[in-house]
C-alpha cells in the first residue's frame, strides 16, 4: 500500500551506546506526535533487537541495512533475514551503492536477499540509482530500469507489492548535491510509469517510492510535495534527532 515514509539510515554509525540514545530521543520527540508518514531508522545489525526494545514500534519502525543471501548456515559473519525477522525488525534495505560498490553486490545476489527477506515477511527497502557519468550522458532512466529488470520486477506481482522504492543517485549520496526537485520528480515518475508498465496502474499507483541523496529539513519540503515523491530514505541528517524530525515534519 502507498505509504508516505520517511526512512534513516544511520550506515555505519553509532555504537550501541549511541545508537540507544538516539532511537531513545527521537522515540521521545515523536511520542503523541501528529504523523503524516511512516518512520523507519535502519540501524547496524547489532543495535536492532535492542533499539526494537526502545521505541514505540507502533511509531518507529524498525530496519536492517543488509542481510544475507543464504538462508542459515556455515556463512561466517553473515546475518540472515530470519534472524533480523526475530528482533522484530520490520524492513531491511537492500541494494544500496554502497553495498553494491563496496561489498561486489550484484543483481543475482540482491535477488536472492529479496527472496529471503519477502519470505520472513519483512519489507525490502529497494534501493536504486546512476552514478554521475550516467547522469551526465542523460541515461539515468535506462539505467535504473536495468536494474530493476535485473532485480525486483522478476518478482510476482503479490510479491512486488510488498516492497518499497528507494531511488538514490549516487552522485547526491552524501555530497551535500541534492538532485533538484525536477530531477527527483522526473526519476521517479519514470519509476513509476515503468513499474506501470511492468505489473499495471494499480500497482504502481501503489507503491511507495522513497527519494534518497543529500536530503534534508530545508529541500525536504518541496521534494515531498511532488505527486511521485512519496518520501525519503535518510542518511546524515537521520543521525541528529533534530534534522531527522524536522524531515519529518515535511509531510
Ligand atoms: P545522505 O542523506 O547522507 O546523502 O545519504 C543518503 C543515503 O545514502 C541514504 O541511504
């Protein structure tokens, strides 16, 4: 179902003591709050089951930032999709640049971390987007339907209505370059008008698709006003409670 979210991703941020205390403040800005969106923190893996414990879960949902592409198993340091399911995590966000740039994640691998994560019954924060050569030479929406080609419009279409979009230009991630409103706008809506042509109107009208680069309180505004922009998945700005709420408060 269409949702409006806003969604953190604290990356590789925060000890445990630090990532409690910051779960724990804005579970206080946000206690009795009017919310005109969902929200989510993607914590590291080690601070889910205990951020879980710390929040209204009813409020702030809860997300893994990976998981495995093996089900259980001799797959030393890896964290499966059951078990982010048995902190009571909600979401896991797979895909990201970095997880593809750093960590070699393709789309045979991310395809099988879909899998797992639909079949433990957690939300796929699907993430997708163009570095900036291919913005330049203006390809950016092949692009990126490439790789949701590649990924998740291989899923059924009960499937695919269970995940959520997030399109993060690579260039925008971190640099303080938010893509314009129009460049957001327009990205998006091609998502959407290819996810309509993929599994029909309905669907696509349905999904939730997250805007994702350099986002903060003052661009969040605008960005989420537009008809194609249904939230943000945060990175920076969601690790002060302040900025976070203020992106919030945008909707
Ligand atoms: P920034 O908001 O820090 O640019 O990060 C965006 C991001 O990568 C969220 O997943």
């Amino acid at each position: 179902m269409r949702k409006n979210i806003v969604a953190g991703n604290w990356k590789m941020n925060k000890t445990l003591q630090e990532g409690l205390a910051l779960a724990t403040e804005l579970n206080e800005a946000l206690a009795g709050a009017k919310l005109n969106c969902d929200v989510v923190i993607g914590t590291p893996f080690i601070h889910l089951a205990s951020v879980v414990a710390a929040v209204d879960t009813k409020v702030i949902g809860v997300a893994a930032q990976n998981c495995a592409n093996k089900e259980s198993g001799a797959y030393t340091g890896e964290i499966s999709a059951s078990m982010v399911k048995s902190t009571g995590a909600e979401y896991v966000i797979l895909g990201h640049s970095e997880r593809r740039e750093y960590y070699g994640e393709t789309s045979a691998i991310l395809n099988e971390k879909v899998a797992l994560t639909l079949a433990n019954g957690l939300t796929p924060i699907y993430c997708c987007g163009e570095a900036l050569d291919v913005r330049n030479a203006n390809e950016q929406n092949a692009f990126v339907k490439n790789q949701l080609d590649e990924t998740v419009f291989n899923l059924s279409a009960d499937d695919f209505k269970k995940i959520v979009i997030a399109y993060e230009p690579i260039w925008a991630i971190g640099t303080g370059v938010t893509a314009s409103t129009e460049q957001a706008q327009d990205t998006l809506a091609f998502i959407r008008s290819a996810i309509a042509a993929k599994f029909g109107q309905e669907i696509a009208d349905g999904t939730s698709i997250l805007y994702g680069g350099s986002c903060n309180a003052k661009n969040a505004p605008e960005l989420f006003a537009q008809p194609d922009i249904d939230g943000g998945l945060i990175g920076g700005a969601s690790l002060k409670v302040a900025d976070f709420k203020a992106i919030i408060d945008a909707f």
